[in-house]
C-alpha cells in the first residue's frame, strides 16, 4: 500500500508542524507521528522560548551567551540568524493563540542559566504542551494538511528502492511501519523533512520521550548523509531516581531555593569539595560531580534534600514536585530526594545548512535531529524550541523556492517481505535494548575515558552484527525498528566520542582534559 505527498513531514513536534504549516498554504503535506501527535520532546518542554524582547537586551547580548554556552563550537553565522527571527517566531505563535504569560500589558520574561537578561517567554512551567497544541490545532484545521499517527519510519527511500535502479542518492519518501494494520506502507513525496527529534534513549537515565531513539540521524546516515558532533550529548543534573517513574525532572530552582546534595550514605555534603558556587555552580559541573559520587562509591543515586527549609515555603515553591513525590511515597518536606542525571538533549544530529537542506537531494530536517550550527558544544537554555520554528520555516521556504527543480517520484519498489518470518525470539530484542542503555550511561555518559570508550565500541560492534542478523531474518516490528536506529546512533556517539581529543562543552574526557586552542566539527562521512 503507498500514500502519495507533495511533501512528507516525518515527526509531528514544533519543527514537523511548523514546516507543514508553512507549506501547506502551496501544496498538500502528510505528517507523520510514530504514537500520538503529541508525544515528542515539545509536548514536554517546561522552559520557554529565548527571544530579544525586552529594553536593554539585545540581539548581540543574546548570540554571546549561545556562543559561550557552546564554547565557540557554535557556527557565529547560524547563532546570528536564529536568534535575529525569534522575535518574528514568537509573534507567530501568539498568532496561532499560544497564551504566552503576562505582566502590565506585555509578555512576561523569565531568566534561565547562560542567559544575561529576561528573555524566555513562558506558558507557566508547561511551554511546550501550549506550543504543541496550538500547531496541532492550526494543523488539523488546515485543509491541505494530512496527520498520520502511528506510523514507524524505517527508511528514506531513494535511487536505489527505484523499479529502475538508481545510486542517485535524492530522497523520494518512505517505507514505514502502519501499527494499525501491521504491513509497511510506501509514503511518496517530492520533498521530505525530518523532524524525528533526538537520540536520549540511548541512555538507561533520560528525560527524552519513550519514542527518541534516533531514527532520523540513523535513516540519515544510511541514506548517506553525515552527522556531526554527536558525542555532545547534554545532561540534567537532578532527575528523580525511581525504578517505576523514568524520567521526572526535579527543576534546578530547587537547588536555587537551597537544596544540598549530600552523599546518600554518610550525609556529607559534597558539593563544596568540586566546586566554590556549591550546589549553584552550572549545570555541567554539578553534573559530573554527582556522575563522580556515583562511580567512586558504587552508589545507584545521591541524595537532594531541601527538608530544612519551611514545609509551607517547600509546598508553595514546588507544589507538583512535592505531590508528585508524595504519591510515590516521599514527603520532601521532611526527606531528601534520591536523583541521577540523565540524558537531556542531543546536541549533534544530521549536517544541516541555514535553510535546513541535508547532503542528501530532496531531503531536509529541522529541530533535535540536526546539527545546524546554532548549539555548538552546549545548548543554551530555550534556544531549542527556538530552532525548531525558525529551522522549520526555513525548509518550508526552501522547499516552496525550489519547487521546480525537485524531480517526479519515480515508479518504485513495494517493501519485500519475502525472505522473512515472524520473530520467534522478542526477548532479543529486550535484551539487547537494556545491554546498549546501559553501556553507553557508564563508558559514554558524563565524564570519559579512552578506555571506557574502546570497551563501548567493542560492545556496540558485537552488538550491531547481531541486531542486524536479526533484522534480515525477521518481519519488522516497531521496537525491532527502533533497536536498528538506536544501535547505529549509538555507534555515531562512540566514533565522535573517540574522534575528539580535548575537553569542550558537554565532551569531558579525563585522558584529554585540556580545550584545544582550535574549536572543530567532529563530522563523520558515511
């Protein structure tokens, strides 16, 4: 079975939506969503939006602080750009009826870590969901706009899936997995954008959804494009550690408000031994004093505790915390709060230029799962929503301007089911999942070593063999589907880890402490 696009959005979050929304207005577009629509990374974001708003701010103030917080790994260009069309992002939104929070007749500013002036715009501690529903509801009003959930992307189909072959690497749509009727669809179009976000389930702790197993980056680089810098992967410091809730952010501002972390064993308070600004030095350096507790004493968390303070102050500061965790048993008015850092935001991705086009003809990408040049070694707080409408216009723009030199589908090949059966083994797949998330949080986490690096390679070599064994012999299933991604990503991670001999931004490996005097792309060519 084959749909039929002028252009396919693989990814149903602030990019994917943004760009289908821009496109819509001159051609018809399919939008798919692996689950739900909502289920990526916008629909959970609680920060905001960075954006030059306010008297006194400027747009020079804001690209220095991205510039600094991505320790000149940034493409200056890039920064300049995106932050310049924030203002005109932001405008748009509340167009489209984002009820951004406000104060005297004007939007309300919020500060976050790295910035030097109020500039987030915010929807309480809940942007994203705001965000989300509003594209989806200017989405499913649209009548040149199709939304497909619960569709798997496999892979970019291209020259080579043609009926008439071809090593012309353009990119003509998609095979895909249809979860309700369990058979792999053909999705055609002349322009396909990739908006699949990020690769944090790579990692056994992370506060990315269930679905960001890097399925673009890996569709991607089979279909030849390269990827840079994914070795900068970024960490929260304080996620709640907890065997049935994942991934709960416990908010910084706890640690603002006075919360300690001390050693869960002895009670010692240990962030002043790593640093002078204590439990309030940045976010990296927290990070990895708490990675290092954890790996010196064989610990599965430490503990935040800001059961000092005042219980009503604790209460009226942190009300979803504090019921959040008393459903699971913890009063943090009295107790302390056991927290790991976990995977937070994938830095690196697919090689973009400033109107989203990848190396491949025919394909572009927006948002998590590209490397534009905008986060350099470190993402700036609120700068990723950000990148998601300004890259997602962007491709849109391109897109509509190129129209004309975008070739015609060309006749295809169905997916071929023949020389497979149905898996008779799905722990496999279980097994293998839980080995790669766990590897790569202990030898490619927080802080490295060469020679937890080689171990990981090792693994992920071994591992890669078997998973794509695997793959030949079975029909595809989506978690099969996703194993295939995350096994390759996690390879991208190891060689760009590896590839890198210095210490810069979210990178810290202890055999290369020291930052080169020259800041370099790690680009990897398929």
């Amino acid at each position: 079975m084959s749909q039929s696009f002028d252009v396919l959005v693989i990814g149903s979050g602030a990019a994917g939506l943004t760009a289908a929304l821009n496109l819509a207005e001159h051609c018809t577009v399919g939008v798919i969503a692996k689950g739900s629509l909502s289920d990526g990374a916008t629909d959970w974001a609680q920060g905001g939006i960075a954006a030059v708003l306010e008297e006194g701010d400027s747009f020079d103030a804001h690209v220095e602080d991205t510039m600094i917080a991505g320790a000149g790994l940034n493409d200056r260009k890039v920064v300049e750009h995106v932050v310049s069309s924030a203002p005109a992002a932001i405008a748009r939104l509340i167009e489209l009826g984002v009820p951004f929070a406000e104060e005297g007749g004007a939007l309300h500013l919020t500060r976050e870590g790295g910035h030097s002036h109020r500039r987030i715009v915010h929807v309480a501690d809940a942007t994203g969901h705001a965000v989300q529903k509003a594209l989806e509801r200017a989405a499913a009003a649209h009548p040149n706009i199709t939304l497909v959930p619960d569709i798997v992307a496999i892979d970019l189909v291209t020259g080579r899936n043609a009926a008439r072959f071809s090593t012309d690497g353009t990119v003509h749509g998609l095979y895909a997995y249809n979860r309700q009727t369990r058979k792999v669809e053909t999705l055609t179009a002349r322009a396909t954008v990739l908006a699949t976000g990020g690769a944090g389930r790579t990692y056994l702790y992370s506060t990315a959804p269930r679905g960001a197993t890097g399925d673009g980056i890996a569709m991607a680089w089979r279909a030849g494009c390269r990827v840079s810098n994914m070795e900068m992967m970024q960490f929260h410091p304080t996620c709640l550690y907890n065997l049935t809730v994942k991934n709960f952010l416990i908010t910084e501002a706890v640690r603002g408000e006075g919360g300690l972390l001390k050693h869960p064993q002895t009670g010692h308070r240990f962030m002043p031994d790593y640093d002078e600004r204590g439990e309030l030095a940045p976010r990296d350096v927290v990070a990895r004093a708490i990675d290092s507790e954890i790996k010196r004493d064989g610990l599965e968390y430490v503990h935040l505790d800001i059961s000092h303070r005042e219980p009503d102050f604790v209460k009226a500061h942190f009300p979803n915390i504090y019921q959040k965790l008393l459903g699971l048993g913890i009063d943090i008015t009295r107790e302390p709060i056991p927290v790991v850092p976990a995977q937070h935001y994938t830095c690196g991705g697919v090689v973009v230029d400033m109107d989203g086009r990848t190396d491949a003809p025919g394909l572009y990408a927006a948002g998590e799962v590209t490397e534009s040049g905008l986060h350099g070694a470190n993402r700036l707080a609120s700068n990723s929503l950000l990148e998601c409408l300004v890259y997602g216009e962007a491709a849109a723009r391109d897109i509509l301007a190129r129209w004309d030199e975008l070739p015609p589908v060309p006749a295809l090949r169905d997916w071929d089911e023949s020389r497979v059966s149905n898996s008779d083994e799905e722990v496999v797949i279980a097994q293998t999942w839980g080995e790669i998330r766990r590897f790569m949080w202990n030898y490619v986490g927080i802080v490295r070593t060469t020679k937890r690096l080689e171990r990981a390679k090792r693994r992920v070599d071994m591992l890669r063999q078997e998973v794509q064994d695997y793959y030949g012999k079975f029909r595809v299933t989506p978690d099969l589907i996703e194993l295939r991604n995350l096994v390759e990503v996690a390879d991208l991670i190891i060689r760009s880890a590896l590839h890198r001999h210095e210490s810069r931004g979210l990178h810290f490996n202890l055999d290369y402490p020291r930052v080169l005097a020259q800041a370099k792309d790690t680009v990897l060519v398929p």
